[in-house]
C-alpha cells in the first residue's frame, strides 16, 4: 500500500512537472465540446429585427446555463443575456434591444456547468432586412385623403392636396418631421389633386393636377414650404396622374404623364428636361416605351432607370431600362416576378439604394412586397414579409435616413377607402 502511494505521489509529480513544461511552452487550451446554431440559419436569407435564435441542447445530466453573444464585431462579440435553461434553448430580441436594419451581425452561444464553459458554437453572422413596417398613426392630424402628393423638404414631410373621403378636392398644407404629429401649415389658393410635388434646386414644386376642377398646367414652388408662388412660366404639357418626373444630372425630368388623351402619340409620351423646374426643353416625342405612363423612372449611380411591368395579365414580367439622357433606353433584362403591380408600383431612393414597392397581382390585396437595388437592375428581397400596405395609392417617401408610406387606401375586397395612415418602414 505504501509502495502505491510513493507510486502514485510519484506519478503525479512527473505529471505536475509535464504541464509545467507545457506551459513553459504556451500551453494548450482545452478542447471544447460544440454547439450547433439552428437558427437563424446562415443561409443568407434576410432575418427580422425582432429574431428568435435557437440551438441544440447540449447533453448533459447536470443542469446546463446558456449564454448568448449578438454583436455587429465579429471580433467582440458582447454578451446580451445569459442563464438560459430549456431542453429546447431559444432567445428571442425583445423591442428595447430591437436590432438594426439592413446591418451584418454575428452570435454565438456558450454552455456552462457550475461557472464552467463546457461546450461553445461557432461564429455565425446574418444580415437584417432593410424593410421593417411599424405603423406610426392610424388616424393622423391631417384628413383622410386619397390622390395627394408628398415629398421630403427641409427636413420636413409634407402632403399637399389631394381628394377626401366625399370625393371633394382640398388645398391644405401639412408638414410632419417624424411622420406621427402632423401641423397645418395654409391652404394653396387653388384645390389639387392628381398633382406632382418634387423638390429641386432648393424649392418644394408642385406640377399638374386638376386644379380647381381643371386640368392644370401650372406650376407653383415654395422656399419654405407654407408660401406658395405660383409661377408665370406654365408647363407644355398637362397631366394629372402618373407623372413621371425625377431629378438627374442636375436637370428635372419628365418623361411621361397621363392626361386622358386618345391619341397614341399624345404628350403623355413626351419627354421634357429643364435646369431651373421652369423653362423645358423637348428631349424626345416619344420615349419609345409600350405603355403610355404605366412604368416608373427613377435614378441612381449616374444613369436613369426605367421598370416597365409587362400589360399582358399572363405575363409577370417587369422590364429594366437605363439611360443617360433621358433619350435612349437600353433594355438590360427582363425580372420575370409575378409581383409586378402593373400601374401600382412605386420606387423611391434609401440612401444608396433603390427601393421597389409592389403588391401582388391583384389589386385587391392591400400587402405589399419591397425589393432593394444598388443599380436598379439587380433586385433582392428588402423583407421576408409582406406588408399591410396599399402600395397603389400611398405616397412613400425618404427622410434622414427613414423611409414612410404616408395617406393612401385600406383595400378590402371590392371595396377601396381613403385613410390617414402613416407607417415608417425601416
């Protein structure tokens, strides 16, 4: 017995000696068990800002504690919640620590049996969707309105115009800078609807519409937003719906408009630059597309864009246009997508990107699918969800960074209605 013992004190002193030497030498951290992340998956696909993450359970007869780390540092990873115990461990975000959108982020998770860390997963990263709908206002300051325009001005969302639940034209005024209080900032002198309001070389301008019950060629512009000048210079064109006008190369161009007109080559098809928003130059009679004004021009990374969804009811396509004069289009691919809208979809510039709004094929839906672009040819998804958005009759609109759907329609079945809602979509 006492040999075991000097055998076994023996023993244990070359084995103390052993890991001396090995930390002489650095040292070997020891290897640890691994936990498998389920979800998110790192798969690529865009997760919520209010995510569950999941992992497998790690086995053990003893009781497990889970902490999970959620950062946007791959190398420093903090700690967000810990002592979690489930068979089935799961963390949900709550809304104080909602994530960013459109941001990469990495997590993982460790296990821990009496203080110890036993068992680790590896790093995974996700990216969030860029589109996040909260509805700011059911019912905001300003009347239900349908056919009015808005636009981002000093810092400021406006809505001017527009028709109220009565089919009656208005001429208010209202301003918001964070899409939830709204203040009545005058009339124009004049009802309006069917209008374009844009804001270029410094002035909010408003163009077209049926003005006071006909159809207008005026053009009025602001400095501040409350004191309208109506212009002495008038448009040479007329139109009063899907007015396509955007600003590109310090130029504002008008590339179509509807205004009723049976005839084919109207001037719904005329194309109109100017530098001062007052003075136009005809760029082209025809810009050639085959619809009329159903389509959208937008602009982004030096180049026009134009989308194009396809009139035929069995063919859910949208073609994609660029330009760099506003007078020839090259057709650069067809995005063969059953979400095409036809005459109901919207874009609007987030920063960098484009962003695509379009409901589903019928009309009657009130969801809405959002697509983002850094060119304007290439689309993906901006959110895994639809969204209880009319994208037909709703204005959206981009503000320091946000983007808001503001007025529009609640569409249930057949029947349509003009509401005051106004929603921030990221």
């Amino acid at each position: 017995m006492k040999l075991l013992n000097f055998t076994a004190i023996f023993c244990s002193f070359l084995l103390i000696l052993s890991c001396s030497k090995d930390d002489d030498q650095g040292g070997n951290a020891p290897t640890l068990n691994r936990i498998i992340l389920t979800s998110p998956e790192a798969d690529g696909t865009l997760v919520q800002v209010l995510p569950e993450f999941a992992w497998e359970a790690y086995d053990s007869e003893q009781t497990v504690n889970y902490s999970i780390f959620i950062g946007t540092e791959q190398g420093n990873i903090p700690l967000v919640a810990s002592e979690i115990q489930s068979v089935n461990p799961t963390f949900t975000v709550d809304v104080s620590n909602v994530l960013m959108n459109a941001t990469t982020y990495y997590w993982k998770v460790q296990a821990n049996i009496q203080g110890a860390i036993v068992a680790e997963s590896e790093i995974q990263s996700f990216v969030t969707e860029l589109i996040t709908t909260v509805q700011l206002t059911e019912n905001a300051d300003y009347p239900k309105r349908i056919n009015a325009s808005a636009a981002a001005f000093n810092d400021k969302l406006w809505i001017v115009g527009g028709k109220d639940a009565g089919d009656i034209a208005l001429d208010d005024i209202w301003s918001s800078t964070d899409g939830i209080t709204w203040t009545y900032e005058g009339a124009l002198n004049g009802t309006v609807y069917g209008h374009k309001l844009i804001t270029f070389n410094n002035k909010l301008r408003l163009y077209g519409g049926i003005f006071d019950g006909f159809v207008s060629s005026k053009i009025f512009s602001s400095v501040d937003g409350v004191t309208w000048v109506e212009e002495t210079e008038t448009t040479p064109f007329s139109q009063y719906n899907n007015a396509l006008m955007t600003v590109y190369n310090g130029k504002l161009y008008r590339v179509a408009g509807y205004n009723a007109s049976a005839v084919e080559l109207s001037d719904e098809r005329a194309t109109y630059s100017s530098i001062d928003g007052l003075n136009w130059i005809l760029e082209t009679a025809n810009h050639g597309f085959e619809s009329k004004y159903s389509f959208l021009v937008t602009a982004i990374n030096n180049n026009l864009i134009a989308l194009e969804p396809s009139a035929d009811s069995g063919e859910n396509s949208i073609t994609l246009y660029t330009s760099s004069d506003g007078i020839t289009w090259n057709n650069e691919t067809t995005w063969m997508t059953a979400e095409r809208g036809y005459t109901s979809i919207k874009t609007v510039k987030l920063g960098d990107k484009l962003i695509l709004i379009t409901p589903p094929p019928s009309n009657i839906s009130s969801s809405t699918t959002f697509y983002e672009s850094e060119n304007g040819i290439d689309w993906s998804p901006a959110t895994m969800q639809t969204t209880p958005i009319a994208a037909r009759n709703y204005n959206f609109v981009a503000l320091g960074g946000s983007l808001y759907a503001i007025g529009g329609t609640t569409i249930t079945t057949q029947v349509t209605s003009v509401d005051n809602q106004v929603w921030k979509l990221n």
